[in-house]
C-alpha cells in the first residue's frame, strides 16, 4: 500500500518522522500551522512524546495510524507533533500547564489550545475507544468539535485563565533566605520516603534519581551520618541487583514500574546512565566497594560499545520496544537458556538470575506470567559463591564467561529502536561523568574519550560563540537552552581541573558572560530556560525542579559557586547569591525535590577549599591532581599551574600571576581565599582536607 507523506517528512527527529506516514496529516512547530489554522477557525491538537516512549507507539498505533481517527482529526484540527528532546522549551511550558489542571503529565502529552497557543484542554494517553476509565479519541474529538463551535466564548476564556495562570506562576518572586538547616530538613524528607526494604524513595513506580543520591553522599561528608550513606548504598545496590539494570549488556532503564526494582520500564536513557555513572563512581569513592566500581565501568562499556558516534558524540537512547513487543529484546525463557549453554552453565544463570519455567515476573497488561524471565539478582556475589561452594573469585568468573556467550546471542536478535540524535545537554552530562570516573577509577582512557566528546559539540554544535541543541544526520539545530549552557559549562569546568588547559576554562566564562547577558531574569534574578532572542512562547519559564535531571539553575547555581572559587571574581559570588534568593521559597517549602540545588548550596556554605598547585613539570603536577582528587571531598576546586599553561591562564585567575613555579611541586591550600602555609608533601595536604 503506498502511503502518503504529511509534513514531518523532512524533519531530522527520529520520533517525528515515526509519524511522517500517519494518515493524520501532522505539521512540525512552525507558523504554517499556525497561519492554516487561523485561516480554517481550528483549534491546534499538539501531540508531544519522543522516539522511546512507549505509550506514544501505542497511542500512535490505536489512534495516529487510524483511518477513522486521522479523519476526525484532520476535520477538526490542525495537528502538531513535537519531538519533546528537541524543543524542551515548548515541552516544560506546556507540561505545566497539564500539571498544572490535573494534578499529574507524562508522555504522550496532549494539548488541545487556540491558534494562538493558548492551551483549553490537556492530559496524556488517550485509547481510540473509552477505556481504562479514559474517554477514546473517537468520543474526545466530537466533544472538543462541539465545545469549539458552539461554546466558543467559554473555550476563550478557560485559554486566557490557563494562560494568566501560568505567567503568574512563571512570574512569582521569593524574598526569603535559607540557612545550612536546610540540609537536615531535606535529609528528613528523605528518611521519611525512603523504602528500607529494597531501596529508592516511595513506592511504585520508581525511578533512579541520581541527583537525589548525590546530595545525600555530601550530606554524609558533612553531618556523619552513617544513615545518609546507607541510604544510597541500599538504593544502589537494590537497583543493580534488579532488573532495571542489563546485567548482559548492562547500563541501566528508565525506571522500575514496581517497587522491587524487578520490571523495568525497558528504554534506555543517556541520561540516566550519565548520572548513575557519577553516583556510583562516587560510592566508589567513599567507600572503596569493588561492586561500585564495576558498575561504573560497565554503564560505560555499554555507552562507549551502543550509544557512542564514530566521531565520539553520545547518542540520545533505546527503545523499550523491539519487534511491536516491550522489553523482548531483554527477556529469556529457561528453554532458550538451555539450548544456548551447556547444562551446567544452564543450572548456573537459572540459579543466579532466578529463572523459573512459567516466567519469574507478572504481566500486568495480560494479566498472566508469560514465561519470560528478566535477570535479576536476589543475594550478593559473595552470598551467590556461597551457596554454589566456590570463591567469589570463580564465581566473577564463570558469570563473566556466560554473559559473553548469552550477550553474543543476544545480539542476534532484532534491537530496539536507537535513537541517534545528538543532544547537547545529555552529551555535557555524560563528559561529566567521565571525568570524575577517570579520576575516581583512575582510567585515562575515560578522560580521552571525555575529551573526544567534548570536540564534537564543539565542532558540531558550538557556532560563532553560541550552542545550539541538536545534532543529527549531519544537521546541527535549534538554539541552545539553558540546560545546554548550563551543563556544558558544568562539563567545561570539570575538563579544566582534570586537564589544566586553560581552553576549557575560557569556554565555560564566556558561556556564562551569555546565560548572564541573554538568559539572566533582570527583575527577580535566577535563569530563564530560553534565550531573550528565542521564540516567544506564552510564558518564559525559568525552571528550578530538579525531575528526571537536574534543571539548569540547579547546575548553574554550582557553576556559579566554582568559577567564583576558581577566578575569585565576586561577580559569580554576588550572582550565586542572587540566584539562591530568586528560588529560596520554593527549595524551603520541600528542598528534596531540589537535590542539586542544595549540592551548589552546600559547595557555597563550606567547608570548601581551593587548591594551587605549582610545578614546572607537569607530570608531576598532574599526579599530585589524581592524588588530591581521590578523596572525596567535592567541595573543592583545584588549579595546577605548570610550564604549559602559566601564561594564559593568570589571564583568567589574575590572583595567581603571584605564583613562583618552582623545580620541586608546591600546594598551597586556601579556605575560603585565605591560604594556609605551602607545602611539597601532598599527604599532609590530603589529611588536612580529610579533617574538614
């Protein structure tokens, strides 16, 4: 059958051009549609999802593809579809609004709005036929007609209300401060959600919210209080051990959708495992876990083997879906298991990864056990060798040896969906998270391939001193928001203190001098998500939540903290101080929510301190930066001056044009600018910090 194109046909998003065939006849974000509907008095049926969500392939294939749904659609409205890891400016406004009217959002997100953008009607899924106690698209869309044509003036009213409501929430200004009583306050709201039993916070579903990990490890190191760590060594443990993570082709799901960890939501997300990486490299760090560290170098083999561009950008994600199936691509029966492997290999892996005949989980959505098994594990490695009567030792390695046969088979199967588009803010993400594993594992080989990134955005997406969003199929677009910005300097400022080139540093000032002059809210302070020359929308949002990633005023608010530590410019000090005012009402009604936020808090109240480290050889200086760098103590910047950067980089550290670089490394260490007596002997600088 020859199906006819709409107008997603020449666009580069992968989701978008899942639908470019759909008989809905679909517009991307563009005034054409606008014009069209204005012209024909329709409203705008905006459909937001992207390429990995599952319920926007089911919404797609009950409804999109529908001849009878498509013809109701195209009578009633003009269509939009938005890919929402393109245009998140389009997506957080309009998300707010769903949440906003019913309490909750998600994709497939549905607005139905005026031709000039002002939303009337919102929610998420909808099934072709009322079901599932939701009304159907067929029933839905005869209604909405209804209401269009002969309720016109009530429809205006409710868009304007909606619209004014959410500029008023937009607009708020906060005149409170907060104190370091913060962080218990946060802790508390933690300990009270936190499951004992099998890790994370609340109940179903769960997601991994690694930035919520993150907090509680600094609180750690702060109060020394052992439940903070247990904490997230509870949740990190549960999560690997589950099935949320690919214990054959590893790197870590979306979320669990029970409480155990055991059935993943299947697609597979950069950012997610970028924010894993981080937080199980620092367990790693604090308490020396080879579990931890194994971890962290297995979500990069995964990254680094399925989500990484021949020119070294890191791809977006992975479906949940494979052959119209979610998760099949993942599951495995026993008789698979015993075709594939020798008997004892076979009673191995059916042992370590309870494997039952019927299937080891249930299936909600058909109501039975299917047969399939997803991996997980219920005891430790050790408990595992335990039970089997051999060392832990032959245990890794005859694990080790199956995996390769069963990820070698695996591989045969048809894959889920990749998405390959080449995102800014995601990519920034994951080359932090390289770095500080590089340094924590003490792998150079991650610090290259950190670097090697950071020159394809560079090259790709970083145009005549400006970013731009995404990347794909040879096609840079989109200009940069702020969590673009945001977290690439982020990345900026973790590539200077693990390289010393001063490149990096300058990228990240400029790139702040932009956020400062083109998204800085002048009235109330804080960062809007948008640029002042960005299309207008019906709000400017300037976002503080810190959801599946943390926002990028959270981020910047730590940026902030370490350019000040790091130049000693009290223009990032006073900004800093600006920025925690705009949002201090919003982290003290419930600061958990605001994890990152109060990581850049934290970094800002102390105890922090700033390390020079002058040396001729860099080398050696460069060794004393991996030592100092091990121990965890996150609230610190560090600057090593050699041979190779002492002239440019007093350009933009003027305090250090002071500094002698003698023969024999020096380390002066500063709190808070005031500098304690050099010394040659790292160790003593080392316990010194340790004490803090």
């Amino acid at each position: 059958m020859n199906r006819k194109a709409n107008k997603l046909i020449n666009e580069k998003s992968p989701y978008l051009l899942q639908h470019a065939y759909n008989p809905v006849e679909w517009y991307p974000w563009c005034e054409e549609a606008f014009e069209k509907a204005k012209r024909e008095d329709k409203p705008i049926f905006l459909s937001i999802g992207y390429s990995t969500c599952h319920w926007c392939h089911v919404m797609e294939k009950e409804s999109f593809e529908d001849e009878e749904v498509a013809k109701l659609m195209n009578d009633t409205f003009v269509s939009i579809k938005i890919d929402r890891e393109e245009r998140p400016d389009i997506d957080g406004v309009y998300m707010s609004v769903c949440q906003m009217i019913t309490g909750g959002g998600g994709w497939p997100l549905t607005i139905v709005m005026t031709p000039d953008k002002k939303p009337f009607f919102t929610g998420t899924y909808f099934p072709k036929y009322n079901r599932f106690g939701r009304i159907g698209m067929i029933e839905l869309i005869t209604k909405l007609k209804d209401i269009w044509n002969n309720r016109r003036e009530e429809v205006l009213n409710s868009a304007e209300e909606i619209t004014k409501s959410i500029n008023q929430i937009a607009d708020k200004k906060s005149e409170e401060e907060i104190d370091e009583n913060i962080f218990d306050k946060a802790f508390s709201e933690y300990s009270r959600r936190f499951d004992k039993d099998f890790g994370g916070f609340g109940n179903a579903p769960k997601f991994p919210t690694p930035h919520n990990l993150l907090f509680l490890l600094r609180y750690y190191r702060r109060t020394k209080n052992l439940s903070a760590l247990e904490m997230v060594e509870k949740t990190l443990t549960q999560m690997r051990k589950g099935g949320i993570y690919d214990h054959i082709g590893f790197g870590f799901a979306r979320y669990s959708t029970d409480k155990y960890w055991l059935v993943p939501h299947f697609e597979k997300m950069l950012y997610d495992n970028a924010l894993l990486l981080m937080a199980f490299a620092e367990a790693y760090q604090i308490t020396a876990n080879k579990f931890y560290k194994t971890t962290s170098e297995e979500i990069i083999e995964y990254v680094l083997r399925d989500m990484t561009h021949p020119e070294g950008g890191f791809y977006s994600a992975e479906d949940a879906d494979s052959e119209g199936e979610e998760g099949k691509f993942y599951l495995w029966t026993e008789t698979e298991l015993r075709q594939l492997l020798s008997k004892d290999e076979a009673d191995f892996i059916i042992k370590v990864f309870n494997i039952e005949p019927n299937g080891n989980w249930y299936d909600e959505a058909r109501g039975v056990r299917t047969g399939n098994n997803i991996l997980h594990l219920k005891k430790s490695y050790k408990e595992l060798a335990d039970d089997l009567s051999i060392s832990e030792n032959d245990f890794i390695k005859n694990l080790s040896s199956i995996r390769k046969k069963m990820f070698e088979w695996r591989e045969k199967r048809i894959h889920p969906h990749k998405d390959d588009k080449i995102l800014t803010d995601w990519n920034s993400l994951m080359i932090s998270a390289l770095v500080k594993s590089s340094i924590i594992l003490d792998k150079k080989y991650f610090l290259d391939t950190a670097i090697r990134a950071d020159r394809f955005i560079k090259k790709y997406l970083y145009k005549d001193e400006k970013l731009l969003h995404r990347f794909r199929d040879g096609e840079s677009a989109i200009d940069g928001n702020l969590d673009d910005y945001s977290f690439f300097i982020q990345a900026q400022l973790d590539l200077f203190e693990a390289t010393s080139e001063t490149e990096y540093l300058q990228t990240a000032i400029t790139l702040n001098e932009i956020l400062s002059k083109k998204f800085w809210d002048k009235n109330h302070g804080g960062y809007f998500f948008t640029s002042e020359d960005a299309e207008q929308l019906i709000v400017r949002q300037k976002e503080i939540y810190d959801g599946a990633i943390p926002s990028g005023n959270s981020i910047q608010l730590m940026n902030l903290v370490r350019l000040y530590k790091i130049t000693g410019d009290n223009l990032y000090f006073d900004l800093a101080q600006k920025h925690i005012k705009t949002f201090a009402s919003d982290v003290n009604r419930m600061p958990s929510v605001f994890a990152q936020f109060l990581c850049g808090l934290d970094f800002l109240l102390g105890p922090s301190v700033e390390i020079v480290i002058t040396a001729k050889d860099r080398n050696l200086s460069d060794e004393i930066v991996k030592k100092i760098s091990r121990l965890y103590f996150p609230s610190k910047v560090i600057i090593n001056m050699n041979e190779l950067n002492r002239q440019k980089l007093p350009e933009l550290v003027p305090y250090l044009k002071d500094y002698k670089i003698d023969e024999k490394p020096t380390i002066y260490l500063c709190r808070d600018f005031v500098c304690e007596k050099p010394t040659n002997n790292v160790d003593e600088v080392i316990q010194r910090i340790a004490e803090l």
